[in-house]
C-alpha cells in the first residue's frame, strides 16, 4: 500500500532528517523520476496538486512512438532514442504497451513516394528494432486496410509502433517509486520552496493544512505549469522557457473494424492517426495549436473538432462529423521554446537546466519532453543531479525494471488472459481481457476473495464493481470517479451520469 505521508516514511520533516528529493509534478516526467531515484536509494517525496497524470500525461495520442515526422526536422537524436524506448518499455510493461501497425496511405500531391520510403527505412533501422516487424507497401485494392478508405487511395506503407495506456504508466511508475520507498503525496499542492542552509525547505498545502518538508534537492517537474513554479513558488526570477502548444483529440463510433491504424497527411503539412480504441471506438488527433491560458482550463475547440473531422474525411469513406464525436479531450504540451515559427514544428525533445549555486541546495526543472522517452529523460535528470547527490552516481536500473503488473512475458499477454480466464470462469471474456489489460499480474489482486459477480461487490455500471474501486482507492491514489472513469480506465465512456454520479458519492463516503 502507497505511503500516506512524508512523517509516515520517517524522512524530511525537519532540517536534522531531510530526505534527498523533492519531486514537483505527478505526471510522467516527475514519477519517471521519482522511481528512478527512489530505485538508487535516494529518499524521495513527490507532490502533486490535483491526480496522477490529471493534466498533459493523460491527454496523449497513446503511442509509444519514434515521432515519424520529426524526421522532417532532422531530429534525429530524438527520434532514434525514442524509437529505442520502444521495445524496453514494451518489454517493462507488456499489459498497457502494445505493438501495433500503422497505415501511411500515399496521398498525391503531397510528400513523395520516394520521401515517405526514405523516411521509414530510417525508422525501420536507427532505432535498434528487434522484435517489432519491418515496413511493407500494400495494395490498398486488395488489402483489407483499404476497404474504409475512399478509392482514391491505392497505394500506402504499413510500420510498427506501439500503445500505452498514457495515464496507467504514470501511475505505474508512482507504484513503483512507493515500492521503493518513495512518499506521493496528490492532491497536495506546493505553495512555496526556498532554501535554507543549504537544504529545501518546502510548503505544502492539502485538504488537511500545510506541511513543511526538507529536502537536499528539487526537481520542477510540472509540465504546463513548470514557469509557475519556478516565478511562483520558487521565486526563481528565471525566463521560463515553455511554448504551451494545445494538442486535442476526438473519439468516434468505430469507423472499421480491423486493429490496424491509419496516419493521414494533411494538405496544411500536419499528420492526424486514426486509431482503434476501447474495442468499440476510434480515436483520432492531433491539433497543433499555441495556447494561451491556464493549462487547467483547456478543452477542444469546435474549430478543432471541425479539422479533425474534415481531415479525417478526406480519406475514410464514412465520412466524420462533429455530431457523431462521443467525446473529445485536449491537453497542453509544455515544449521547450525554440523560436519554431510553427506549433507543429516545435521540439519535442527535453531541456533540463540546473540551477545550482554554490553552497546551494540544487533545483533541477524539466522543459519538454514526450511520453516515450520519459525513462531516459529522467536517467539523464539524475545525471544532472550526480555531481551534488551522492545517490544520483549509483547505476542507472529502469531498462529492465518491470512496472507493477508488467512481470511477465513480453509475448505473454493472451497466455496470462487464459490463465485469469480459468481461475474466474464465471466472468465475461471481454472483462477478462480489460482487467489484464489494465493491471496486468495485479489482476488477480483486483479479483481477489470473488467466486462470482456478488463476490466483487456493489455494480457500478459496464463492468465496473466495487472490488476494482477498492483497489485503485487503496493502492492507486484513485480518490474521485473521474479518476476510476477517465485515468485509471477508459469506463467514463460506457457510464451515463447518473452512474458516475453515484460511484463518486460511494468514492467520498467509503
């Protein structure tokens, strides 16, 4: 069970017994690190002001990817280290990481043939690709991933990537840094840091009043909010250098039904994907836009619904309108300013600056950054922190640590589904499926004591009961429905209001 709080794990209450990190901001980057740290002996506390992943982290296109187009901007660096990335994470967490295919039609008029060949055979080749399948031309005449296509469409190129679960990841790592030790604290905002001979001192503020703590260093890692942080709460008097780009998406009926995915070039230069989602949906994004504004406030515009049901019927036969989106959600990337003209053309890699003065306790703050490359990003933080952390020298760990739930085989998936499946015959394959998907081995905790529905307790809808709820409240930070419904899963789809409604009133009084 995660720990409560930072006087529970017996570190950095006071100036005599600091802890030796400080981490500001529970999404990827932030419990990236966390774990890290947490995994070379270092004790860590890490604080988030509302859930884990509750902002950028969940509101992701769901890929673990290479970034195809960044080749267009020679970044090279990025995209090979993150198509490296791939299979690692692929093999830590084999439940919420998935190889899939991805359909890039040939458009005429727009990037040649020749380029797009190009293109993936870099791709195919300066990631280190082992297990994932080479690039291939289809005959979209005669290959199913033609037929929802409009006929236009003859020739296209088929590669690999993968699908992660974007929010489970990041509570995946929180687990794991609590495993090891760590102390997360949500929904514990962070109202003042400053430094006192030569340590952090650090304010917090809960439901419950304000909290100091001590720590020997700091990571801002707050994503949209990192200048915050940094002018607010550290006053540090440093330009922030954040380019908040709005990246929003739509989910629709499904619109075919095989598992393949299609990425669509746009005559404006953009890409959107076209992606199979929660069995019965498709997903399809992303805006490039520059925000202005609280990052907490963002939603999809109707002018970015519009474009991506525009895009998106450009090239399927059904065409896709606005009316018949079921839900959308939209995030802000915090990219590090590079003087891009472009939204879309902005860097996607990380920018880490350490702040350091002599004597001083240091504060290292993350710019940027995507969720594929989360575990080197915060590899190469605790790099930075190594010259004034004595922990932060010891070896580096994550490339095959397993995320909890994520201890079996990479090609183990359907074998452990069978092996769920038969201990629990009386649950519905498609339930089977979803719970292994979402908690791997750690299913079978989820399942624990049931000998038949009544025994997982009160139904909240879909496939929802009271033994999950209990679970993600007791070892996931789960405090609300939106976090059961919309981070934890993706069932805040298949429950109408009342039902959500009630589950939150259950979540706030168990």
């Amino acid at each position: 069970m995660p720990p409560e709080s930072p006087s529970s794990a017996g570190f950095g209450t006071s100036p005599a017994a600091p802890c030796d990190l400080a981490v500001i901001g529970g999404g990827i980057n932030g419990c990236g690190i966390a774990r890290d740290a947490a995994g070379r002996g270092a004790s860590v506390v890490l604080f988030e002001k509302d859930d884990l992943a509750g902002a950028t982290s969940s509101r992701s296109t769901k890929l673990i990817h290479g970034g195809l187009r960044y080749l267009e901007h020679y970044e090279f660096r990025l995209v090979r280290e993150a198509l490296m990335e791939r299979e690692r994470l692929w093999a830590i967490a084999p439940h919420i990481i998935w190889p899939l295919r991805f359909v890039l039609p040939h458009h005429k008029g727009l990037r040649p043939a020749w380029l797009l060949r190009l293109g993936l055979f870099l791709y195919d080749h300066i990631g280190g690709r082992k297990r994932l399948p080479p690039t291939r031309t289809l005959d979209l005449a005669h290959d199913a991933a033609g037929k929802p296509l409009k006929d236009d469409q003859a020739k296209a190129f088929e590669y690999s990537d993968c699908w992660v679960e974007d929010a489970r990841l990041v509570v995946l790592n929180a687990m794991d840094a609590a495993v090891r030790g760590a102390s997360v604290h949500t929904r514990t905002r962070v109202v003042s840091a400053s430094r006192e001979n030569g340590l952090w001192h650090v304010t917090t503020q809960n439901e419950t009043g304000r909290s100091d703590v001590w720590a020997r260093s700091l990571v801002n890692a707050a994503g949209p909010w990192v200048g915050e942080v940094l002018n607010g709460v550290v006053h540090n008097n440093a330009k922030a250098s954040v380019r908040m780009v709005q990246g929003s998406h739509i989910v629709v009926p499904k619109l075919y039904e095989h598992d393949r995915c299609y990425i669509f070039q746009n005559a404006d230069g953009r890409i959107i994907f076209a992606i199979p989602y929660e069995q019965d949906f498709t997903l399809i994004g992303t805006t490039d836009r520059d925000y202005q504004g609280d990052p907490a406030d963002v939603s999809a515009t109707p002018e970015e619904i519009a474009y991506l049901c525009s895009a998106a019927s450009e090239y399927f036969r059904q065409q896709v309108a606005p009316e018949s989106v079921v839900w959308t959600y939209s995030g802000v990337r915090p990219l590090y300013d590079d003087g891009a003209s472009k939204a879309q053309e902005a860097t996607r890699d990380y920018v880490l600056t350490l702040d350091a003065p002599q004597g001083e306790a240091p504060l290292l703050s993350v710019f940027g950054g995507k969720i594929t490359t989360y575990r080197r990003l915060a590899e190469a933080a605790i790099g930075k922190l190594a010259p004034h952390a004595p922990w932060a020298a010891r070896a580096p760990w994550t490339v095959s640590g397993a995320l909890p739930g994520g201890d079996f085989a990479i090609d183990g998936f359907e074998g452990l589904v069978s092996q769920i499946a038969q201990a629990h015959p009386w649950l519905e394959p498609r339930t089977v499926t979803r719970l292994v998907r979402l908690y791997g081995t750690r299913a079978r905790e989820v399942l624990a004591g049931a000998r038949d529905h009544a025994g997982l307790g009160r139904h909240f809808g879909a496939d929802l009961y009271e033994n999950e709820v209990r679970y993600l409240m007791r070892a996931e930070w789960a405090c609300r429905a939106e976090d059961v419904l919309w981070r934890r899963s993706k069932l805040g789809l298949r429950l109408d209001q009342a039902q959500r409604e009630a589950l939150d009133a259950f979540m706030l009084g168990a």
